[in-house]
C-alpha cells in the first residue's frame, strides 16, 4: 500500500472516531470533511480497501467495539453509544452479524486481565 493511501484511511479513521462521538458516522459526513464526493470516496475506499464506503466505516466501529469491550470497563449500551448507536439492541445485533458473536460473549472471552 502506498503511503498516500495510509494517509487517506489514517485521516478517514480519525473522521470516523470523532464523529462516533456526535452519533453522525456516515459516508456523507465523512465525505464533507474530506470535501471530496460521495462517488469519490466509495470508489478510493473500494480500490484500498476492497470494501464498500458503508461497510468500511462499519469496519472501523466495529474494531474500536472490540477493543472498548475486552477493556472490560464499560457496559454494552456504553460501548454502542461510544461506537455512534442510540440503541444498544441495534448494536448488538449489527456486532453479532459482524463479528459472529455476541457483544456480551466477546467481552467474556477477550476481557484483559
């Protein structure tokens, strides 16, 4: 990977972990900070990543998912607010069909010590 496409997923990334804090993580609000179009963000990502715009961002709230929940120091409905969801059930469901388990199984085996 070219260090130009390192550095566009690294400024995605950090769009997308700021805007899980305001609950608006979309390819649209992404794509207004970047002040590049829709089209030319799904189209970069897929040549990248190989994944579509949606799914990318999904990607990447899935991961920090991960790493809030084997901290083992937040509850589900705390990590799915920190991940951008107002509804912890939605968030379960979109991390089991993600992830392949459930958010309270996946605390359990990968909590730290």
């Amino acid at each position: 990977m070219k260090k130009e496409e390192k550095d566009f997923l690294k400024k995605v990334e950090k769009l997308v972990y700021e805007q899980m804090k305001d609950k608006h993580v979309n390819c649209d609000t992404v794509c207004e900070s970047l002040g590049i179009t829709n089209q030319n963000l799904r189209r970069k990502l897929l040549a990248i990543t190989g994944q579509t715009g949606g799914k990318y961002l999904l990607t990447i709230r899935m991961k920090y998912a991960q790493e809030l929940l084997a901290r083992g120091k937040y509850s589900i409905g705390q990590v799915a607010l920190k991940c951008g969801y107002d509804d912890a059930n939605n968030f379960s469901r979109t991390f089991k069909r993600e992830v392949g388990q459930k958010p309270t199984e996946f605390a359990a085996i990968h909590k730290e010590a």
